[in-house]
C-alpha cells in the first residue's frame, strides 16, 4: 500500500447489510449479458447464427478473466472496484437503452454488451476478494449458501421477472425496441442504485488495498501467476478444481437433452414447460437449499471433516438418472422429485468446492488466485463438451448415465490426494 495515501477508517458492517446485496448484483449483469441479450437480438430481428456468435464472444469474458485478475490486486481497493464497475455496467445500459431504436442498434449493443461482459466479469473478481477480506474463515463458509442463493434469486428476476414483462409488453402491442429501451433504462437505474447503496454498504477493512506499488507493474503482474503455480501440491490444486465436479460437468450437458428428446431416442418427451418448470423451480429452490445446508455444516465441522461425506451424497444420486433412463416414468412429480433431489445434492455438494477454493486463494494475492480458480472451474465445466454429444449418442442415455456414475472415479482420486488445513471453515469457539 502507498505510505502517501491515507488509509481510510474502519467500518463495521453485518454481513447481512452487504453480501446478499453483493452478491445479487454480482448475478445481474451475467443473466442479463448470458440471457437476456438473446432474446433482445431476436426481436431485432438478428439471425439466429449470429446471437450465437454474439453470445459466444460475449461468454469468453469470464472464461478469461483470470488474466486481468492480477490488476484487481495491484491497483486501487477491492471496494473501489465493486462500485466503479456497477457504476460503469449501469452507464452501459443506458447507451444501449438510448440508441436501441436507431440503425446501428444491434452493432452498438453488441459493443456495450461487451463492456457489460468484462466489466462484469471485473465486479465478480472484485466481489469475490473482498468477500474474503471483512469476514472471519467461519463467516466466510456459512455465508457461501447465502451468496450462492442470492446470485440465483439474481437468474430469477432477470430470466423470470424481467424476461416475463418484456414478453407480456410486447404482447400487448408496444413496439419491441421500445419496450428494450425500457427494460435497459431501468437496468441502468437499477445498477446505479446499487453502486450508491454499496458506497455507503460495504464495509471498510484495512485489509482492502493494493497489494503493491511495484516499480514494475508487468512482473508483479507475472508474479501473482508464479506465486499461484509456486503453491505447495500445485499439481494436485489444479486436478482437485479440474476433477472434483466431474460426474455433475457430464451429467448437466446432456440431462435436460434426455428430459426433452423422443421417448423412441430414449428420452423422457416432456415438453419444455415442465422441463422449465422442473430445474428453474423445483430444482432451483432444491440446488438453494443444499447450498445453504452445505455452508451451514462446514461452518459447524469444517471442510476436511465433511468433504467425503459431501462427496459421496453429491454423486450417488446420479444414478436416479440411470434409473429415468431406464424405466422412462410418465409421473411428472415422480421426475421432478428424483431431480430435485439430485439438483439438492449438488448444491450441498458444491459448498466444499467453493469452501476449498477460498482455502487455496488464501495469502497476499488472494483475489488473483481466487480468480485463477473459477478459471479453472469454468474450464472443469467445459471439458466434457468435446466429448460428451457423442459419447451418448453412441452409447445410448441408459449407458451414458452408467459413465456419469463412473466418472466419479477421478473424483475420488482427486480427493485423496487433497490437502485440507485443519478445521478450516468450521466456526471456532
């Protein structure tokens, strides 16, 4: 931190006042960058081949993100960050807003959408380093439920909320393009508000300032990646983040494929309203559920006590899905019910991987590598989508299941080999 610059005074704040605040936000700008821009573009008229080309460049910011990561760290307060890029997304919108209805809407959509995308993948490495500041270990694992429940109330409101009143607008005859000016209008107003609440919400910690003012800025920003590749069992860190959601990275890229395709195919033939019905309600509210039992019990336990049991109750119920294969149930609540009990697995399951990446950020860079993290979390996610397509139609769903239940193997491998610190997470007396 720069002797020169007056450290500001500490503030005390409940996290209750910030982190479900912090964390909705942290969901509006991807749901709205992720979703909502793909139902702007089809009502402008754009084809279909390219809003995917949008949406694909649009998704790399996040895939991307841990290579700026670094700067969070090395310039300015974490605090700093969080309210300049709320700021900064909510001006966004309202260039959109103002000029949707011109020639060149869609080019300069596209243009600010993208600022949106990295500004909001910014906010995110922010959010996430400052989450680790303020808080004690305990507070940081019982709040991870409320954080990740928060983020998804955000998915709600903007693919639930904000989607159903464009459609029912436009429905009663206002003009598409004016109804987006609204609906932008209003994000932009919505992000401003929040940046003023989070000025006055978020607490100040002496722990939030720059890492360094280093002569060279272009080797401390190298060496936040050294110091990251330097951490003991390296090897072992990177297979944990690649390995540990394996069976769950396999399931989800072909389960709602199944739940849609041609009982003939071996599909289940439910229509797309109950498959929405099923993950954006029932499976929503049960995902929310187990993470916040999840980050409950490790607050009480700790990560190295519970992570077998979470990984065993986060990988057997996949085989309901070998099951749904299997005997092809007509019963919709008997459907609903099997995944709604695998999507609460996973929740309760996940809380030990998110748990296990603050424990690894943990150190001097902590947002950097917190951030190189999620990097490889994306990248855990996405392996199986070279592979996954194929390997079922060839094998068919009921065999396909079978590998998920299998794929659990590296998982365990992984999780041998892992090293937890003591009571990490768990609430100290």
């Amino acid at each position: 931190m720069n002797p020169s610059t007056p450290t500001p005074p500490a503030t005390s704040r409940s996290p209750w006042f910030w982190v479900p605040s912090l964390y909705f936000y942290q969901g509006l700008p991807y749901f709205v960058v992720t979703a909502l821009a793909l139902f702007m573009w089809k009502d402008l008229g754009v084809p279909n081949d390219q809003i995917t080309l949008y949406m694909g460049w649009l998704g790399m910011a996040w895939v991307l993100k841990p290579f700026w990561a670094p700067l969070i760290d090395l310039f300015h307060t974490k605090r700093r960050w969080i309210v300049a890029m709320q700021a900064l997304i909510g001006i966004a919108y309202a260039m959109i807003a103002f000029t949707i209805e011109t020639s060149f809407a869609v080019q300069f959509s596209l243009a600010m959408l993208l600022l949106v995308a990295f500004s909001s993948a910014t906010h995110d490495i922010a959010a996430d380093g400052f989450y680790m500041l303020p808080l004690k270990e305990h507070e940081q694992a019982a709040f991870v439920g409320v954080r990740s429940t928060f983020f998804r109330l955000a998915k709600l409101f903007v693919t639930g909320g904000v989607l159903w009143l464009v459609g029912h607008l436009i429905n009663t005859g206002v003009a598409a393009s004016h109804v987006w000016a609204i609906t932008l209008g209003s994000m932009a107003a919505l992000s401003i508000g929040i940046a003023l609440y989070h000025q006055f919400a978020l607490p100040r910690t002496p722990a939030d300032h720059a890492v360094r003012h280093a002569d060279n800025p272009v080797a401390a920003f190298l060496a936040t990646f050294v110091d990251f590749l330097k951490k003991p069992g390296i090897l072992v860190i990177v297979g944990f983040l690649l390995f540990y959601r394996f069976g769950e990275a396999n399931l989800q890229l072909v389960a709602q494929l199944f739940l849609v395709d041609t009982r003939e195919a071996g599909g289940l033939g439910l229509s797309k309203e109950n498959v929405g019905l099923i993950y954006g309600v029932v499976g929503a509210i049960a995902l929310t559920l187990g993470g916040l039992l999840g980050g409950w019990v490790i607050s009480r336990h700790g990560l190295k006590k519970m992570l077998w049991p979470m990984i065993i109750i986060g990988n057997v119920p996949h085989a309901a899905f070998v099951w749904l294969a299997w005997a092809q149930p007509t019963n919709l609540p008997l459907i609903a019910t099997a995944i709604g009990i695998e999507q609460f697995a996973y929740g309760f399951s996940f809380t030990a991987y998110l748990i296990y990446m603050i424990m690894i950020a943990r150190g001097e860079n902590k947002t950097a590598h917190y951030a190189i993290c999620t990097g490889f979390m994306a990248l855990s996610m996405t392996i199986p989508g070279f592979y996954a397509g194929k390997l079922q139609l060839a094998i068919g769903y009921t065999h396909y299941f079978i590998w998920v239940c299998i794929a659990v193997v590296p998982t365990v491998l992984v999780a041998l080999l892992a090293r937890i610190d003591g009571d990490f997470g768990k609430k100290q007396e």
